[in-house]
C-alpha cells in the first residue's frame, strides 16, 4: 500500500493491483464518535446518495452506475473503535485492462465498453475519472434549498434512518451484541451507537443538518483508499483535481487514537436504565458482574458475555488476544462450539468475538432462554480452564495454522484489505499483512494463559422469552 | 474428455470433465490469489424428502437433507471440523431446496484438503447416539430462524404461493420431523442420493488441473446398481395462480417488513435463458434506476433495503421483492400499475441495453472472490449448466424476449403478498 498526501488533511492510500476485474474506492471521512454528533453523522450518508446537482434523482444515479457495467456504490456511517467514519464505497469495473501472468483481469471490447448513455454530450472519459467524478459530485454537490439541505429528503431520510434503528431488533443475535457492548462501554465513547438514536432526529433540521455537513467537509480528515488496476500518481492528480472541497484546508480535526476499555472499577457514575431492562443479582458471587435481561416474545433466548482485557491493540498483547480469541470461539474447532455445541448439543450458534480497538471479547450464544444460566457457567469453566492451564502445543499450533490461512486470504478481497489496512492506520500500526503470520507463530502457551487470566467478565446481556429471566 | 471454455469478456477459462464414476468436475483456475476453495455438491436437498423409487413412493421425514449435512461431520475418530483445522482450512456446508454443498477453504495443503473433502462426504458414520445428539443442535438452528422476521415473511410468501410444492417445507424441517429422524432413514436416504452421477466436485484458485482430475478419479470409486429416483415436486399439478393472495403474521417488529412475490411456471426449454431474461425484467421495472424505485422512495414507501430479485431453481421459480414500508398495499399497487404500463407500452431499448450492461459487469464481479465463484457453480451444477451460460445468455437475449418474459410471468393472479407486522 502506498501512502501519498494530497493535501492537507487528505490521503491516498493506493494499492496497485491487476488481480481484480475492479477498482475499489473507499473514501473515509473521519470523525469522533460522541453522544452529540452521532445521529448527525449518521443521517448523511443517507441524504447524500440522494442525489447531486448533476444527478439529481435516484434514477439519475442509478443509471449512471447502471452505465458503468453496473458499478456499486453505497454511502454509510463506520464505526470503527471510538470514530464514526461516514464511508463512500465504489466498486467498478476498470475497461481495457492488460492480460497478466497466463490469467487476464478481462478485457472489455472497444464496441462492448462502458457508454455515457446519459450524457452524450460529454467527451468520453476513462471509467476510474467518470467513477471519481461520480464520487466526487455527491459528496460537493448536494441538492440544497433555502440554506439547508432539500427538506423532503431530509424527512425521508430520518424516517429511513428511525426504521433501521428500531429494526435492530430484526436480528436477535446482532441486536444482543450491540446491548452488551452499550452496557460494557456505558461511560466510553465506544458505547455510542455508530448509527445513531431516534430521539435526536425531531431536532435534526435541513438547515442544522447542512451546516454540520460543512463543518465535516471542512475540519475532518479524509482517507481514499484505492485498490486496482490504477497509476497511482494518475489517481492522486485526479483526486486533487475533483475533489477541491477537500483542498486548501487549514485547522484539520484530530481524531484521537482508541484506547482499550477500562476496567469496571474505574467507571464511576452510571446513568439509570431504561424501565423494560431490568438489572439482576449477578449470575455467580462475582459481584462486580452487571447483568442485564430483557423479555421479548421469542423462541429462542440469547446470551452475550463481554469481556475486557485492558490490553492495547497493538504488539504482544495484540497476537495473543486474537490467538486467544480464535482458541475460544474463534471456529468450528473452538473449545466452545466443541464443549457447548457438539458435546452438550445445547446450542446451534456460539462464537467470540475480538474486538481490537477496545481489548474486548465479546461471547455470544443463541439457546433456550431456560438454559442461558447453564450456558454462562461453561462459558466461564472453559474461561477458567485456559487461564489456568496452558493449551497444548498441538491446540496452539491448529489456531495458529487457521490464523494464518485467515490472514493469506485477506489479500483476496478488496473489501479486507482495505479494512485491514484502515485499522492498523488508525493504531498507527506499522506492521505489514505480511509479518502477521510470523508475529503470531511468536505467541507461547505461557503467554495465552496470561491472557485468559487477565480477562474479566464484566458484562452478561440476556435476551430471553416472555417469562424467563426471573429473578432467582 | 476435458472441455475447455474461454472468455475474453470475463477473462477467465472454465474446465469441465465427467470421470468414470460419473461425478462431475468444474475447475475454474485463478493465478494470483492465495486461497483455493473446492465443493462437492450433492444432488439433493430439502424438497426430496419424497420421491418415487421405481413404483415405490417413498417419503422420509422432512428436513433429512439438512440433517444428513450436519451427520457428515461426525467422524469416527475425530471430527472432521478438527480433521482441515489440522491441514489449515476451513469447512462448511450448506442445504437448500436442491443441493447438498460441503466446501472447504486453504492457502496450502490443496490436494490433501481435496482428499479429505471427497473421504468425509462418501464415509457416512450414523449411530442411533450422535444422530440423537445433533437433535438438540438442529432445533437450535430452527429456533434461531423462528426468531428472524426475514425468514418468517419469506416463508409465508411461498406458502402463499405454492399449493404443493416441497418449498413451503422449511429447509430444516420441525422440531417434530427432525425428532423422528433416525440412523436407519439417513443411511438408506445417503445410499439412494449419494451418488457420484448425482455429484460434483467444483474448484476455484490456482493448483494444477490434472492432480485435481487424479485425486478425485481416485477417490472417487464408481456405484453400482445406482437406484432409479424419479424426483416428485408436483410442478406439473401446480396450477399458475397462487394459493392465497395475501398473507399477514405477527412479531416483534418495527416497521411492516414486505415480500411480494410472482410464481412463475417451471418448465422452461432453457432454463438459463429464462433466469437471464427473469434478472433483467424485475430491476428494469423495479430495480435502483427504475421510475417505480424512484416514485417509491419519494413517497417513503422504500428504503435502502427495498431489492428485487428473480429465483429459478430446477423446479421453481418466482419473482420477489421484499422491503420495509408503512404501506406495503401501496408498494403491491404501484407495482402492479406499472407492470400494467409495461405490458403495454412495452420495455425501451435503452433500458434494456443498459440493464444488460449491468447484468454482464456483475456477473464479471463474481469472479474477483474464489468464494463466489465456487458458491455460484454449486448453484449452476444442479441447472446442468456453469456460469459462463448465464453470460452468454446475457450477450444473445433480445428486446423481445425479456417483453415475452413479462407477458408470461408477470401476470394478474400469480402474485401474494406476505406481510410481517408488529404486534403493538
């Protein structure tokens, strides 16, 4: 990946590729997740794909990336540690690509490549410029009035945006994570919700909402990352040249660097809890456990345990959390999906979950809502037995093996590598994909037990059926 | 004999090649990328649960497809899970109305990985203890799919639609079908359908075709006295309208989630000329850059989750759309009205011609990911075709069949809507 400054405040992260019939662009604007601006973040992406002064219907826009060999994009909020980023993502087909290494990226016929159909007065253009220009109006050029954004976009939007809040619930299991890790981070910026809240979009006005677009164009710091077939140098000319709200820009907001979650003690006031969630004794003696259930009308109940490390996201402590993680529930072969799901049968889905950022692992399991208590406690008895006992060299090897080959394959999709290149650019991480591997070979039995022995249960969210979760 | 398909277009070469045993082989080679991936798709899924052996009508307990894919991996010493964690891949599996797919995925150790794939999927091990075991596991996964309100609108959906066919019947089963499944029924059930005519095996990533064709010639041994099945689907019976026009549950939901689907007929002469032309005809009049999708929005009725899509198995097809909206009524109105306005004014060229391009470049998509190149094939092999046909279908449709399309299928009485609302 190479890293050029367009301007200030602006970056190119390229990656030069023929392995791929596309070119990826994912353009990055960079903010700090808080309780004040996350709604607001939230809801502009939604208001941006709309439409822009030269594409200013949705048929408009969709059939110019139609045009494009069906080009993607899509507009949404990150969230990634404690930043909101709103993402611009687009993927196209590049034409005329040249054949490489006995494989070809594909070539497009010059009668078969791309048209402008909808604009046949324009002269014809290369596809990466008509997909940045693309890009590159819906981000400058929305559509405006009376010195706010359109009005019935706005309120089309914040309608849009209140459904998928409150659809979160469609998905139990997704939806048990997100409580668990709001109630573990309550007092961190990491609890916010990236998507937002419903009862901040009544005070969201076109006006209000086109302003903080300027104040976000103006002070956020911007990444490109581009994968493909593409002149690095040709596309950074090309950035400078469309994207001129992003040039010139004095006083860029610094986005302060995640850190690890803190531990349950050194959190002080906690805000009282909203009147259907009901907090209950603590599942074992360990009373500094906070437990939450809620009771919805379901069939199957679901379990989700958070954990905090306190460790850093970068170096030892790094390799051997996400080893640890993949050792516990990591896989098919985990000693949760064996002990819990194969050997007791007591549960379909039952995975963990590292997330890097914050030192945290989340655990979570879908069961019978009357045997969640049941599911807890193995939970913790293979906790407990991989901190203290060392895995054998045989199990650490297997984690170490299936790592690597997770790592080997990201560089197959654009999507991962991107992602995978943004967060070690956010820790400031300067360790390429390809020491990972040799990184993690490094991690010992010993240093596992370390790591299980310094995690701590600190959060356990219930969801169960009507009438369970009673309390013992 | 080895046939060899090229295309400049995608860029890629397609090798097929039927080995002695009968089984199937689809290789698609890619230079570059770290991971392989290989399949071996089974002819079977969850709508053979009843079937004709000979004269003999047989019918086994609902979900025994489903069942049989997670019995595979019971293997006698060790699991087969922990069996590729050893060779540092990953496996999975997956049952649908049709197939039966166990796949794995590597970086190194190809051929080994191949030889164990193709070992664990023709060495069955049922006992009367694990079968009860995976019970408890299986009705998990059942509960879990209860609880998503996606699957409960689309389930009613093809309930709505269908009168007899086997779709309806959840890919599981029911708690109750599942807890009568035993040894016995999965071994006769793996001895009719595990059949290498019946079989495939498709590989994706960079590794040497002819070592591939060897293991698997090898490993896989012909089958005598291959049973005769004759697949009973009832699509012959099932009559063009559909069962019930509307259909409305129930849950814990925000917004009214929708599902308006089209049955179609089921006895296309080419079925991927069909599934070309049923693609393009929902996104011109429904899809992103279609007027209803534009007229939709702007009157809230459609959000970003509204999408179309059009499905054809071997034996079914159908249409659908599916969304949130305050007013699915009015989503099912305004589509009808503008299938109405097509049908007689007819579809532009320019649409057609545009849509087309879109079809060809996603379909050109497909091959950036090992993974979605093999899953695509593993749908394919049981259409007995391969993903370079759908291209090619593609390239040769005309204006007119895609508005032949829609006057057969898109019409009056073939369409339900399945509703999910909130209980408050």
């Amino acid at each position: 990946m190479e890293l050029i400054n367009i301007s200030n405040g602006v970056k190119l992260h390229a990656l030069q590729t023929q392995k791929f019939k596309t070119v990826t662009v994912c353009l990055l604007i960079r903010r700090k997740l808080t309780r004040a601006e996350a709604t607001l973040n939230a809801l502009l992406p939604g208001v941006l794909r709309r439409g822009c002064e030269k594409f200013n219907t949705l048929t408009k826009i969709n059939r110019e990336l139609e045009g494009m060999y069906g080009a993607v994009f899509d507009a949404d909020v990150v969230k990634k540690g404690e930043e909101q980023i709103i993402q611009f993502f687009m993927e196209f087909v590049n034409a005329g690509e040249p054949e490489i290494n006995g494989t070809s990226a594909g070539k497009i016929p010059a009668d078969k490549a791309p048209k402008a159909e909808y604009s046949p007065a324009e002269p014809p253009q290369s596809a990466e410029r008509r997909a940045l220009s693309f890009l590159a109006e819906i981000l400058q050029n929305p559509l405006t009035e009376n010195g706010g954004f359109r009005a019935d976009i706005v309120s089309s939007e914040a309608e849009n945006l209140k459904t998928a809040i409150e659809g979160r619930l469609n998905n139990k299991a997704e939806y048990a994570k997100l409580k668990c890790v709001e109630i573990m981070c309550e007092n961190e910026a990491f609890g916010i919700y990236g998507d937002g809240y419903a009862e901040d979009l009544p005070g969201i006005t076109p006006v209000k909402l086109f302003w903080h677009y300027k104040r976000v164009l103006k002070e956020s710091p911007a990444e490109f990352i581009i994968i493909g077939n593409i002149d690095t140098k040709k596309t950074a000319a090309l950035i400078k040249e469309l994207f001129t709200d992003l040039a010139e820009r004095e006083n860029i907001l610094k986005v302060p660097k995640t850190l690890p979650s803190l531990p349950r003690e050194q959190i002080k006031a906690r805000p009282a809890l909203p009147a259907h969630v009901r907090t209950r004794p603590p599942l074992t003696s360990r009373g500094h456990i906070k437990t939450v259930t809620e009771e919805f009308n379901v069939s199957q109940g679901k379990i989700c345990i958070g954990l905090k490390s306190g460790m850093p996201a970068t170096g030892a402590p790094f390799y051997s959390l996400t080893l640890l993680n993949e050792i516990l529930g990591g896989s098919a072969n985990s000693r949760l999906f064996v002990n819990i799901r194969e050997k007791k049968s007591l549960c379909y889905s039952i995975f963990s979950y590292f997330y890097r950022f914050k030192g945290i692992i989340l655990i979570h399991c879908g069961a019978d809502s009357d045997k969640l208590e049941e599911i807890f406690a193995l939970c913790e008895k293979e906790l407990s037995s991989l901190a203290n006992k060392k895995v054998s060299e045989k199990e650490l090897s297997f984690a170490k093996k299936s790592l690597a080959k997770k790592i080997s394959a990201l560089n197959d999709s654009p999507a991962q590598t991107a992602d995978f290149y943004l967060s070690q650019y956010l820790q400031n991480d300067k360790v390429p994909l390809t020491c990972f591997a040799r990184n993690l070979e490094k991690v010992t039995a010993r240093e596992i037990k370390e790591t299980a022995a310094a995690l701590v249960v600190d959060t356990v969210y219930m969801l169960t059926g009507s009438g369970y979760g009673k309390e013992a | 004999m080895e046939s060899v398909k090229t295309n400049e277009f995608l860029g890629e070469n397609l090798h097929t090649k039927q080995l002695s045993s009968g089984i199937k082989c689809y290789i698609i080679p890619k230079c570059g990328y770290a991971q392989m991936q290989a399949a071996v798709a089974v002819n079977f899924g969850s709508a053979d649960y009843a079937f004709k052996l000979g004269n003999e009508v047989r019918k086994f307990p609902a979900g025994i497809a489903h069942f049989m894919e997670h019995k595979l991996f019971e293997g006698k010493k060790e699991s087969v899970f922990e069996q590729f964690t050893k060779n540092g891949a990953d496996v999975n599996a997956f049952t649908n109305f049709t197939n039966t797919a166990y796949y794995f995925s590597c970086t190194d150790n190809f051929a080994n990985n191949l030889r164990l794939l193709l070992h664990f999927v023709q060495n069955p091990y049922f006992t009367e203890a694990n079968v009860n075991k995976e019970k408890g596991i299986i009705i998990q996964e059942i509960n879990m799919y209860k609880d998503d309100p996606l699957w409960a609108c689309y389930q009613n959906l093809l309930s709505a639609m269908y009168f007899n066919s086997p779709v309806t019947s959840d890919i599981a089963g029911s708690e109750q079908s599942v807890n009568s499944i035993t040894a016995d029924m999965l071994e006769d059930c793996y001895s009719l359908f595990y059949n290498p005519p019946q079989m495939a095996v498709i590989c994706a990533g960079g590794f040497d075709i002819n070592e591939v064709y060897d293991i698997i010639e090898k490993y896989v041994s012909p089958k005598v006295d291959i049973p005769e099945i004759t697949r009973c689907y009832g699509e012959e019976k099932e009559p063009r309208h559909v069962r019930q026009r509307e259909v409305t549950a129930k849950t814990q939901i925000a917004a009214p989630l929708f599902n308006i689907g089209f049955k179609d007929i089921a006895d296309w002469q080419n079925p991927i000329k069909n599934l070309a032309a049923g693609k393009l005809l929902i996104d011109l009049i429904a899809g992103e850059g279609s007027n209803l999708y534009e007229k939709l929005y702007a009157q809230n009725l459609a959000d970003a989750s509204f999408y179309v899509q059009y499905t054809a198995g071997t034996f079914f097809a159908y249409t659908m759309l599916s969304g949130f909206s305050e007013n699915p009524h009015k989503v099912n109105e305004l589509l009808l009205n503008e299938i109405r306005k097509y049908a007689q004014n007819g579809i532009s060229s320019g649409d057609f011609i545009r849509l087309k391009q879109k079809h060809t470049g996603r379909l050109r998509m497909v091959f950036n990911s090992i993974h979605a190149i093999t899953q695509a094939q593993i749908d394919f092999f049981s259409k007995k075709a391969d993903l370079f046909d759908l291209l090619t279908e593609y390239e040769n449709l005309t204006l007119n069949d895609v508005n032949e399309k829609l006057a057969a299928h898109l019409v009056e009485g073939a369409n339900a809507l399945s509703i999910v609302k909130g209980t408050q």
